[in-house]
C-alpha cells in the first residue's frame, strides 16, 4: 500500500485542530484555578451572612452603618425600579438620576420599600461627547 503525503492544507489543519485543543485544555486548567481559589465568603444561608455581605460588598463595619447603609440602598434600589418602569411607560423622568451602588441590597432588605418617597429632578440630557 502506497501512503501519500499530506498536503500544505492538510497539514495546517492538522496543526489548527492541535492548537484548538491546546488552548482549550489551557483554559480549561485555568478556570478550574480560579474555580478552586475561590472563597465563598459571604456564606449565604450561614448565620451572620447578611452582615458579611454588606461589609464584603460596602465595606460596613459596624450594625450602625449597615443599618445607615440599608436605608440608602433601598432608596436608590426602589428609585431605580421606578425610574425603568417611568423610562418605558412615561420617558425619561430624570436625565440625572443614577444607581449610586455597585451591588444591589438583598431582598430581605427591601421590607417597607412602599414608604420610599421619590422626587425626580428632570436636569438637562448631556451632550454627545460627554
């Protein structure tokens, strides 16, 4: 039996598949890195885990700033509720208005969000370039 040699084409196809499985294999090492690095450290479920998330996530230390913390975030939280529901029903309310937080509050955290009072200050939209 006579065996042909493979062509330029084949051959860089060969490598291609090679190299695929090679980054892939790579990449897979290193999400199963992080995955094993990771520290689950607001614990959710355990006792404390409320007061760990807000001081992970919003640096509290102390009952009194979580406390100060969970008035301003539901605020925020519920006026950003309301702003999408205003946006896409009535237009824009406020060309101001923003979330102020990087992290949303816990549900748990939104009990008595019906005593939030909203005022909306319309301002100006910004110009393109800015």
């Amino acid at each position: 039996m006579e065996s042909r040699s493979l062509t330029e084409v084949e051959k860089a196809e060969i490598v291609d598949k090679l190299a695929k499985v090679e980054v892939k294999k790579q990449m897979d090492a290193k999400q199963q890195e992080k995955v094993e690095k990771y520290q689950d450290v607001v614990q959710f479920g355990n006792a404390g885990w409320r007061h760990r998330y807000y001081s992970t996530k919003f640096f509290v230390r102390s009952q009194e700033q979580m406390a100060e913390l969970q008035v301003k975030i539901r605020q925020a939280y519920v006026e950003g509720l309301a702003w999408v529901f205003a946006y896409y029903y009535k237009g824009c309310v406020s060309w101001e208005w923003y979330y102020p937080f990087h992290y949303a509050p816990h549900a748990a955290d939104l009990v008595n969000c019906d005593k939030v009072v909203i005022n909306w200050n319309m301002g100006q939209p910004l110009c393109p370039l800015q």
